[in-house]
C-alpha cells in the first residue's frame, strides 16, 4: 500500500474546490459514510438525542441526522468558516425547520461544551485531517459524550483499490480533492496502532466497507 500523505486540517479554501467537494459528499460520501455512521447509531439504540458531528464541513452527515429522526439535536463543528457557510445553506436547501441543527466553528481538539453533554459524537471523512495525535480528538469526544453514550468515527480507508476507483472520477477537481484525502486516510492496520498508543486506551470496535473504516465505542466513565 502507498505511504501514507497528510492533508492540512483545513483542507479545500477555494469557493470552486468547497463547491466540488458538495457535489461529491452527494454523490458518493452519503452512501459510503454516512448511511454506515447513522445505521450504527441505530444498532446501538441511540435512537434520540444531542449528537455532534466532529470536522462536519458541508453538514450532509448532521442533516441526514436530522432527517431519519426529529428526534435528534445535532450540533456540527468545524475549522473552516466557508465549509460551516455552505453547511447552514446545504441545511436552508433541505429542510424547513432547522431548530434541531446547529454548527459551530470549533476544534475538534478542544470542543467548547461542557462535559457529559452529548449523546453521541460522530464523524465522517474528517479523523484523516487530525495533525498531531488524533487520539487527542477521540479522548474530547469521550468527554462531551455521557457515560453509556457512543463514539462513531468513520473516515476514508486507504486500499489501492479505492486509489484506483478514483481514477475514474470525471471531474478533475473532485478527483484530486478525492484523491488527496484518500491518500491521507489510514489502513486498519495504522489506526488500531494509533487507538492502542498513548495513555488513552479503550476497547474500540473497527469495522470496514469497501471505501471506509469505523470505529466505534461505547463510552463508560
Ligand atoms: C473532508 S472534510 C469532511 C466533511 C464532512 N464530515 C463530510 O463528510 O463531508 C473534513 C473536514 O474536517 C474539518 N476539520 C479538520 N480538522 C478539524 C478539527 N481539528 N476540528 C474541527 N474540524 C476539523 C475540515 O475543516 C473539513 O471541513
């Protein structure tokens, strides 16, 4: 498997990139993520309540929440401004009542609520933007989520094939944006290392599909 090439955590600054990158969370990203985040949300019997969703950028994760059950408050967070723009207008051009979603320019490293208050956190193609040690992110995830809540992170798995199906991406920008977080997404292999390093351990569940990885925990205080 190729070498491993991080992204910035800010990744995708131009309004033509942001706009190509809406498209593509449409067209493939809501089938390969979030439908995989939300049905184990469902598994796990977290069937309501506060949920955030770490590194949102456009919102389809946070608004498919809020679309399978009114009975979800989803608050997104992000680093970029123009990703959190285009994430309230995503959020205008599909639903009528936006009461139970917000967002929030924040960092992932450092969530500006107070302990115990969610239900869930999730996420979906962000982990693989995480400088420094992501474990800082799952150990905040850990503590805004309530005990008996659940952790959901799933991101891009980098497999050659996928770097391969990429190849047959028409639009060029959507092709090397798609490209570029492929190839800055982790095997299994390098993210159970990751999850096993450190001081902070838990017992995380990692599960894979054809373009992602997840991991999944329960969290208990
Ligand atoms: C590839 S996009 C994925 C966006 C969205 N979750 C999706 O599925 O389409 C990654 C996002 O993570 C955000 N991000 C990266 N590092 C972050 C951090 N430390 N805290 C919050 N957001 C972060 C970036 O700004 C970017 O919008």
């Amino acid at each position: 498997m190729s070498k491993r090439i991080p992204e910035k955590e800010e990744s995708m600054i131009t309004p033509k990139e942001v706009a190509e990158y809406n498209l593509l969370c449409r067209k493939y990203l809501t089938k390969w993520g979030y439908e995989a985040v939300i049905d184990c949300l469902v598994k796990e019997d977290i069937l309501q309540g506060n949920i955030i969703d770490l590194g949102t950028g456009s919102g389809w994760l946070a608004i498919e929440l809020i679309k399978k059950s009114k009975n979800y408050k989803v608050t997104g967070i992000d680093l970029s401004e123009e990703m959190l723009t285009l994430a309230k207008k995503n959020v205008r051009s599909i639903v009528d009542d936006s009461a139970n979603i917000k967002f929030i320019k924040a960092d992932a490293k450092c969530i500006p609520m107070e302990d115990s208050f969610f239900d869930a956190a999730v996420s979906y193609a962000s982990l693989h933007h995480w400088s420094g040690n992501p474990l800082e992110v799952f150990k905040e995830a850990f503590r805004v989520v309530k005990n008996g809540g659940l952790i959901v992170i799933f991101d891009l798995k980098r497999a050659e094939k996928n770097l391969i199906f990429v190849k047959s991406i028409l639009s060029k920008i959507m092709r090397e944006l798609f490209e570029a977080s492929l190839r800055a997404s982790y095997t299994p292999g390098e993210i159970k290392e990751i999850l096993s390093s450190g001081t902070f351990t838990k017992d995380w569940n990692i599960v894979e599909n054809s373009m992602s990885l997840g991991i999944i925990g329960r969290v208990s205080k």
